[in-house]
C-alpha cells in the first residue's frame, strides 16, 4: 500500500460525512418528496417519445383552444395542439436548461475556485475580483444581457444562465478550497510530495464537494425559472418548440378564452421548482445537521 | 463611519472598471458589423466609412474602450439607436416608476415576511412552523410572472377588482397610481417575502437561544416585550442587511413584472431595448445596476455598523 493511500484512509472526513449525509437524507421525508417530484419530471421527461400522446407540434385545427377532456387531458391551444404533450416535451427543454447551465457554471467556477484558493497571491486577487465584478449584476439582467448579445435559442440561454450562475460557485469552490488547504491531510500530502493535480484531486475536490453539490441543487431549480423566464421572454426556446416558458407567453394573449392554457405550465415549474429547493435544502440540511 | 465607506467605495472603484471591461466587451462579442446595423439598407461605402469613423470604430479596441468609459464617467452613456435619447436620461425617466414598485413590493415583503418568520422561529417544530416554511419554499419556487398571470385571471378578468395592466404616475393621482401597482407589488413582494421569512427566522431562532432572552424571561417581563423589544430588535440587524441585499433580486423580478403588467418602467427599458437591438441602452443598464447593486452592498455594511454597536469599534 502506498503512503499516500494511507493518509487517504487515515483521513476519514470525506466518506465518513458522506455516508452519515446520505442517512440522514434518507430520514428526511421532506426532502424524499422533493426528491421524488423531481425523478417524477425526470422520468417523463425521459419517456417522452413512448407516451401514447400526439406530437408537441401536431395541430388539429377541429380542436382548438378546447378545454380539459378525455381525448385532451390538459386541453389545447390557439392552434390545437395538445397541451399535455407539449407539457411533456417542454420539460425536456426546462430540464436540459437546469441541468446543462449548472454544468456550465459548475465546469467553469469549479476549476477557477479552487485556482484561487490553492494557488492564492495573483491568481486568487484576479479571479476574485472578476468573481465581485459579475456578482454585482444582478443574475437575470446578466441573464438576459448575455442571451440578448448571443441571440435568441435555447442552447444561449444555457449559456447565459450558465454564465451568470458561474461566480457564485468559483466563489465557494474558493472559499473551501482555502478551508481545506488548512488541514492536516493536506500538509502530509505535500510533505509526501504528491502532485499538486494529485492533492487537488484525492483531497481537495472530495472535500469541497457537499456545499457546491447543495449550491447546485438550488441553482438548478432558479436556472429552471431562469430559462422559463427567458423563454417567457422569448430569448430562450423559440417556437414551434414546445418550452414552458414560451406556453406562457403565448397563453397570455388568451386568458379570458383558454385559462388552462396558462396554468398547467406555471403548474409544472412550481412542482419542478419546489422539488429541486426541498432536495437542496434536505441536502444542506445533511451535510450540515447544525443549520437545520 | 465615513472612513468606513470612503475606504469601502476605494475598493468598490476596481470591481465597477472591471464591470465596465466586461460591458463593453460583451458588445465586441456580438456576431457582424455594428456599422451595418447602424446604416440599414444604406449600404454606401462613404458612408460605411462616415459611420465608422464617426463612432471611432477604426481606433484599437482600447482606445475606443478609454473614449467609452471616459463618457461614461462624464455621465454620457451613448444614445439609444431606437429613440435618439441619450441612454441616461432614459434611464433616469424610467427609474422612478421602478422605484415606486420596489418601494411597494418590499413594504409587502416586510409585512408578510418579517411577522411570518418571527411567528416561525417563536413556535419552532409547530404546525405555524411548518406551515410558514411550506409557505416560504413555495413562495421562492413559484416563478413571479405566472403568479401575475394568474392574479391578472382571478382579480382582473373574473372578479373585475383590480385593473390588469395601465401605469399611473403617483404624483398625478396618488390613490390610483397605488390601485393599478398594487397586483404588480404583491406578485413582486411574495418571493422577497419568502427570502426575508427565512432570515427572520433564522435570525430569531438564534436570538432567542441566547442568554440576554432568558434573562429577560427571568426577570418577569411579558413574553411579547421579550419577543419585541429583546429579540427582535437584536435580529432586526441581519434583518435590515438581508433587505439592502434584496435589491438585485427586486430588479430582475422587476424585469418580468412590469412585462407582464405593462409598466413602463426600468425593466420595460431592458425588455425593450434587447428587442430592439438598442445595445447602448442594454450595456447601460448593466453598467448602472452593477454600479447600484455596489453601492447598496455598501449600505448594507454601513447600515450593520449602525444597528450592531459591536462592530463599531472593530
């Protein structure tokens, strides 16, 4: 056994925390819910193109704007298309858009949070200061901002949101990364003369993981409404591709003649929404059992 | 005190040069020529050149970057392509409106949030308890547009209440400027209330664990001046900061809102100007709201070592 898989063993933070987070996580009925609600949208999602329902961009110009009914469960809209469907295509695209922009923070911020934090002096003083800088603006102007300047789709507002969720997490990849880099582990890694990829790698990116893997949780249930909100405001998914955000603003022109039309998507974000908030804050709770 | 924050601006002068980079940049960054854009169908190389020229296209990027910021310092933030107005006058018309709904939605906040989260942390592990915090998630999770959409649907198209949307300005009649913004601020306030319910009670459960409390239970007082006057007002200080910090969050919400409402207000502008392409106008809302959202990180600390006499001397 190498000496540095030693100090990993002799090192019981990580694992240890891990194992007693996910226990009590398990015993948290809430954030099950949460979680729950949100395999629920997942599996949907998934199993879109098997479900026995019409095309998102299928028209039936006998049936339009018909309210709730047996042939359409949630109704249709101003050009007959069932809403149902595009309920459940369009949370491929909310999903996608949570998913994939906190990937994008997440890829981005990780890596120039835990620069600043281990190599500090310079490096530390740029990066924060650029980290300040974006901060200052608030998240959905910068959102919308960016995905004005890269052009009205759903893979920009990606961008966007990615990009304007970016700095909290180099900021607390950061910030952990500084936390870790006091610890005994730490010293004897350096001590044995690991790599600085090594250090970062078995010991830095283990233990700053629990907090960014919260932040994550909750962002992407803010990126959700984020994209639903561009899209809203047609700088997200454009039509005839089904999105939440975008049946919105199309429902809005018809809530005298069509309600259903506006509720079922604003339905679909809160639950989408909520789930995402609960699982994070059952998995702040875990972590951290003192905040609960 | 004023050390405090001439030191503090000292620092924040870096972070807004850095935002002002970035501004810029972002418009470097857009696909064609701006040239074009500007000359329309005039597709005349004379006046290509005119143009480019005019707007010192042809200058390297970090001169035309020193010309912008240079203006912007001097208060000109360009002109705005779709209305000819220069971009802060713009911005200072629009502005007071904004003003005018924030103002409106924190008040809500702070009537639903504050009481709500003291109730909370006062009967922790309760049914209020937890009916306040399913309250406050699902205020946090529900997206402020839908929730306009649908009051718009109860309060305006079917019990005919409250109008859905038309702006009236407050100085010219007061009572209805505040009946036609009254939806608006309460679509706008819910989620601020949701945020601030969590602090308060937050704050509240740590105040009433400490010592001074008990003490004041101790010595005989009425629960209501313990609650009051000794917790509350030590958990007012977080309180007050979280309010300050809200203003980035009440801007963006702003956004949505008054589309939805059809308020002509700073959100309207931003809406507006990114559809239309009027790129100056969107850089300089940027450039103001980071510089806004900078100085009211200011404040929140300034208004900390006020409430917290502890930090005073620190």
């Amino acid at each position: 056994m190498s000496s540095a898989t030693e100090i990993y063993e002799t090192e019981p933070l990580a694992p240890r925390r891990r194992s007693r987070a996910l226990a009590h996580l398990l015993n948290n009925p809430v954030a099950l819910f949460g979680a729950a609600l949100v395999m629920f949208f997942v599996i949907t999602a998934l199993l879109a193109p098997l479900l026995p329902i019409p095309g998102p961009a299928e028209t039936d110009w006998a049936a339009v704007r018909k309210a709730p009914s047996a042939a359409h469960w949630l109704g249709t809209d101003e050009i007959g298309r069932d809403v149902l469907s595009r309920m459940i295509w369009g949370a491929q695209a909310s999903l996608l858009a949570g998913v994939v922009s906190v990937a994008i923070a997440l890829g981005l911020g990780i890596p120039l949070g835990v620069m600043a934090g281990y190599r500090r002096g310079w490096t530390d003083a740029v990066i924060s200061r650029i980290t300040e800088a974006l901060l200052a603006a608030p998240f959905l102007i910068l959102a919308i901002a960016l995905a004005a300047f890269l052009g009205p789709s759903l893979r920009n507002a990606m961008i966007a949101i990615g990009l304007s969720a970016m700095p909290i997490f180099i900021r607390i990849a950061r910030g952990q990364t500084l936390q870790v880099m006091t610890e005994d582990y730490v010293e004897s890694a350096r001590a044995i003369g690991l790599t600085h990829g090594a250090i970062i790698w078995r010991y830095v990116l283990p233990n700053i993981f629990p907090p960014l893997l919260v932040q994550a949780t909750l962002t992407i249930a803010t990126a959700i409404i984020a994209e639903a909100s561009l899209s809203f405001l047609g700088l997200g998914q454009q039509p005839p591709a089904p999105s939440w955000g975008s049946m919105l603003n199309t429902a809005k022109a018809f809530l005298e003649q069509a309600p259903w039309m506006a509720m079922w998507p604003g339905i679909a974000i809160f639950l989408v929404v909520l789930g995402f908030n609960l699982l994070g804050d059952g998995l702040r709770d875990a972590f951290d059992p003192r905040e609960s | 005190m004023l050390s405090f924050i001439g030191r503090r601006i000292l620092i924040a002068i870096p972070t807004i040069l850095l935002i002002s980079v970035f501004v810029f940049f972002l418009q470097k960054l857009l696909p064609g020529d701006p040239v074009l854009a500007l000359a329309g169908e005039d597709r005349n190389p004379e006046i290509l050149a005119f143009l480019r020229e005019k707007y010192r296209l042809n200058d390297p990027l970090y001169v035309q970057y020193f010309t912008w910021i240079g203006n912007a310092l001097q208060g000109d933030l360009g002109i705005s392509l779709r209305t000819q107005q220069p971009v802060l006058t713009l911005i200072g018309q629009k502005l007071p409106v904004t003003i005018q709904l924030a103002l409106m939605a924190l008040v809500i906040a702070v009537v639903i949030g504050v009481p709500a989260g003291i109730l909370s942390a006062y009967r922790k592990g309760t049914w209020i308890d937890w009916l306040a915090n399913i309250l406050a998630l699902s205020g946090l999770s529900v997206p402020n547009f839908w929730l306009g959409i649908m009051l718009i649907l109860l309060v305006s198209v079917k019990l005919g209440w409250l109008p859905a949307s038309g702006y009236q300005p407050f100085l010219e009649d007061p009572l209805q400027s505040m009946r036609t913004m009254l939806m608006p601020a309460f679509v706008l306030g819910t989620g601020l209330a949701a945020t601030l319910m969590r602090h308060t009670r937050s704050a509240m459960l740590g105040v009433l664990k400490s010592d001074y409390v008990r003490t004041a239970r101790a010595k005989g007082l009425s629960e209501t001046t313990v609650v009051v006057k000794h917790a509350l007002r030590n958990a007012l200080v977080p309180i007050v900061t979280v309010v300050t910090l809200l203003f980035g969050e009440l801007l963006g919400g702003a956004v949505l809102t008054e589309q939805i409402f059809t308020i002509p207000g700073f959100g309207k502008l931003v809406v507006d100007a990114v559809f239309n392409r009027d790129y100056a106008v969107v850089q300089g809302i940027v450039l103001c709201t980071a510089v806004a959202f900078i100085a009211m990180n200011i404040l929140a600390d300034a208004l900390y070592r006020v409430l917290n006499p502890r930090m005073r001397n620190s």
